[in-house]
C-alpha cells in the first residue's frame, strides 16, 4: 500500500457506521483504533464516525464535535419525548427519528393511521431559536405516514376540516382536509437553508408511494395503506388549491415519499434535497480528513445488497476511491462478494462472523471481537 501522507508513516481514518443493535459509530472507531494499536502501538488513527441521515445522524455529528441539544417535544402519538439535534456554529443536524421515529412509540406499537410528525417539526423550532440557520434533516425510521403534515403544524401551518377545525394527527386524519394555510409558517424559515437527507426516490402517492411501500413496515395493513394513500392524495390536493402548481410538483417529486411523505413537506418548504451520506460527509468534515489518511476504515453491522444503494459505507468508499485511497471494510456480518466489493471500491473486508459464526454470540461480545478484528486487520495491512 503506498503511503500518501508524505510522513513515511501510514495514518489511518477509521469512518465506519453503527453496528446496529451492539456498538454506536463511535464505539466502533474506538474498538477499531484499539486493536489496531495493538500490532503498531504508534500507529497515527483519525476516528470519524459517520452515518448517513437516518438513525445515529445526531450520534455521529456529536462525535465529530457538535453540541447536543436536548429539548422535549411531542412523540409520534403525543406524549412528551426527550429528543436532541446537533449544533456547530450555524449549522443544526436534526434526525426526524428522534422524534417521530419507530422507536418513540409507546410500547412499540405501531400506530400507521395516528402517528405523527409534529415532534420533528419542533426540533427544527428548537434549531432555529438556537441560531441555526442551516437545517439538515436526516429522516429514516419514521413511525408516521403523514405527509409531514404534523412537521408543518409545528411550524405554524394550520390544516383544517370543513368545519374549520384542525384535522386529527397523523396521516389519517388528513382524510377530513379541506383546506390548508401556510400563511403562518415562521418566518425564520424563509431566510435559512434547509438540506432534505435522504435516499429513497419515492413520491408521495401512488404505487410506489410513501404509504403503499412503506406503509406495511409502520404496521399499516392492506386496508390502511390505501386509506393512508387517499388521505396523502386529498392532502396534495388541498395544498395545490391554496399553494398552486408548486404544491403538485413538490407531491410527484422524487423523494417526496421519504419517511412517510415528510420528504413532501420538507420540499415545499424549499428544501434541497441531497443523498443522506454525501450531506453528512460534508457536515462532518470528511474530506479534510482524508486527505491526511493513507487508509480507510469504513463498516457497518451488515455489508449486504442495501449497503450499496446509499448507506454509508458505499459513500465512504466512493469518495475515498475517487481521492485515490485504499479502503477497507469492517462488518458483523458479510453478504458482499469480493466482486461487489471491488465494484464499491472496497479492497477487503473483515466480518466478525469470521471469528465467531454465531451471530448471538457476535452481537453480544462485538467489541472484543472487532478489536481481534482489527488486530488481523493491521498485521495483514500495516505491520511493515
């Protein structure tokens, strides 16, 4: 392996993803740095976690030095919930998850017809009274298929029934919708820079929309998708009479279906939308820290098919392959060939299951284990 730093020593940058389920990015890159050291004991490690929008966003920004802000908001259903976004400067990472994710609802019971995403509206509330004034919301997770109807009333909008009335929350509700009034959105709004994370293309109704392909994993049934996907219908209706063509745009724009249609509200808001892991690269200062790596480290729990459509360790690679840098892969479990592997622009990679077959095992000891990972790792790689 060549040496690019031009210090005649290798210097490593270990961006990997959360182990779901056994270790956080951060725990990772410790492990990972750990067993490294181990076999060169004054080898020079750059930790960066890194995640790519959706859970473990705001985990990953802390780590690379923002401050956690932790402000009660409205759960999926209602209830109070403790949720943080991340702070640099004016920057402010919000992870719609924190809030109106899956695992916000009470007993994790699903509720597709009522769960809402108020609570994600109220962070970037949070975000902007803390002098944010660039908004990256990373979604992924979501309990709620409400269009983001939830996030606009949070922010001031007010969606009535015929009586006048607001509709109940969550994407049920939007059934009784018949008229919209954005006239009262902060205004604050209007003079920031909001950055829609997100990997999925869907818009929002129809077949291949929010609630018809992810509807069933919020526990929607048959039956409840296609009410869900009327309601989402009649909500873009309304907002296309009060807003005009923009609104009928934002619906069929790609994206517009992510986390049960918040992508829809986001883009009528005027967010960008951008591949959740080429934002958070960004957000984090990746980059720099590249150039002064001779080798990657990236990982998540499990390299498989998904991995290659956007998650971060696909990002990691590409953007380290295109500055000329080996990389290398750390994983529970390996479902990759060498062949897709080398196609992602990763040159090896190092599975725990290598170690341990048994995944319960695997997930229970994946530190020690990703350390004896590691170790193998920099003897194959490092030693000189």
């Amino acid at each position: 392996m060549t040496d690019t730093t031009g210090t005649g020593a290798h210097r490593v940058l270990v961006a990997a993803d959360k182990f779901k389920g056994s270790l956080t990015a951060a725990e990772v890159a410790e492990r990972v740095t750990t067993g490294l050291r181990r076999v060169v004991p004054d080898l020079e490690v750059e930790s960066l976690p890194v995640a790519d929008g959706g859970d473990g966003t705001v985990a990953a920004a802390v780590a690379a030095g923002f401050a956690r802000r932790e402000v009660p908001v409205a759960g999926p259903l209602g209830g109070e919930v403790a949720a943080a976004f991340a702070l640099r400067g004016g920057t402010a990472v919000v992870e719609m998850a924190e809030a109106s994710g899956l695992q916000r609802l009470p007993g994790g019971v699903p509720a597709p017809l009522t769960a809402s995403t108020h609570g994600t509206g109220e962070l970037l509330r949070a975000a902007l009274d803390a002098g944010a004034r660039t908004l990256v919301l990373g979604v992924g997770g979501s309990a709620s298929t409400d269009g983001g109807a939830g996030m606009l009333t949070a922010l001031g909008a007010r969606l009535l029934d015929a009586g006048g009335a607001p509709v109940p929350p969550g994407g049920g509700g939007l059934a009784a919708l018949a008229s919209a009034d954005l006239s009262g959105l902060d205004p604050r709004l209007a003079e920031a820079e909001l950055v829609l994370a997100a990997d999925v293309d869907n818009p929002l109704t129809g077949p291949k929309g929010a609630a018809a392909v992810y509807g069933p994993q919020k526990g929607a049934s048959p039956q409840d998708v296609r009410a869900l996907d009327a309601a989402l219908a009649r909500f873009a209706g309304v907002l296309e009479a009060s807003l005009g063509a923009r609104a009928a745009e934002c619906a069929a724009t790609p994206g517009a279906g992510a986390a049960g249609g918040l992508g829809h509200a986001a883009l009528l808001l005027g967010a960008r939308f951008r591949p959740g892991i080429e934002v958070m690269l960004d957000v984090l200062g990746f980059a720099p820290a590249l150039e002064r790596a001779s080798l990657v480290i990236t990982g998540e729990g499990s390299l498989d098919a998904q991995t290659l459509h956007g998650k971060a360790p696909a990002g990691v690679a590409a953007a380290a392959r295109a500055a000329g840098r080996q990389v290398v892969a750390v994983c529970g479990r390996l479902a990759l060939s060498p062949g897709e592997l080398a196609a992602a622009g990763v040159s090896r990679a190092y599975a725990l299951t290598d170690l341990e077959p048994d995944m319960v095992r695997c997930l229970a000891e994946a530190g020690p284990l990703l350390e004896r990972l590691a170790e193998r790792l920099a003897r194959d790689l490092l030693r000189p």
